[in-house]
C-alpha cells in the first residue's frame, strides 16, 4: 500500500512541473552540447520548442536589444567563444553597444541557448530559469 500512494504523489509532483504545450522559442547552435542538453530537458517536461539557428539566421541589433532588455548583457556573452577568448572580455568587458555589435557580426559570442516564453528570457541551460517559465 504505501509504494502506491508514493507513486501518485511523485506522479503529481511531475504535473507540477509539466510545461505540456508551453510554446517556446528555442534560439541555438545545432551543433552546440549545452543546447542539446537544454533540448533534451525542455522535451521531456513538454515544452512545445519553436527552432532558430542561431548562425544561420542571426539576430538583429534591435532583436538583441528586445532580449537582453534591462538585463546585464554580459549575460549573453558566450565566455566559450574564441572571440571572448581573444578580446578577454572577461576581465575587460565591452559596452553594451560594442557587445551587441560583436554578437551581430559573429553570433557565436551569443550565449546559447537563448529561451523564450511569455516575456521571459532565459540565457544558457538554467533548469531553475527554465522551470519559472
């Protein structure tokens, strides 16, 4: 009797945290291990995922300014890319402008995945982020 009822309460516990049919957008790299990951997650908990490749079609300024919003936008700043790397941004990072400018010239400064749904923004795989969604 008791292994029935522990597995109706774990049962409902994943319905608390099922997202069946939430409509997301889904900004990646197909190639990109992280957002493999984050796909893999949002799939299995039912988000409805809606795709675009970060490098083939690349986000705008004025997207970019939409997302980061009032944000840090060192937050989108992919500390992996070779650019980050080379520019060491960590220890000297670029104004908001001059980042946006270098994430629409080479996206692949864009921290990824980048996940949207219902106003909110999540940058990179945040399984906290992802659950407020």
């Amino acid at each position: 009797m008791p292994r029935t009822s522990q597995k109706r309460s774990s049962g409902q516990a994943s319905k608390r945290t099922d997202r069946s049919g939430k409509k997301v957008r889904f900004l990646h790299a197909p190639k990109c291990k992280t957002c493999g990951k984050a796909r893999k997650f949002m799939e299995r908990r039912g988000f409805q995922l809606y795709f675009r490749d970060l490098l083939k079609d690349r986000l705008s300024s004025s997207e970019l300014e939409t997302l980061i919003g009032s944000r840090d936008h060192t937050e989108f700043l992919n500390p992996r890319s070779g650019l980050f790397r080379r520019k060491h941004m960590k220890e000297n990072p670029p104004s908001r402008s001059e980042a946006i400018r270098l994430m629409t010239k080479d996206p692949s400064l864009i921290r990824r995945p980048v996940i949207v749904a219902g106003g909110r923004v999540v940058v990179g795989f945040d399984e906290n982020g992802i659950a407020r969604l």
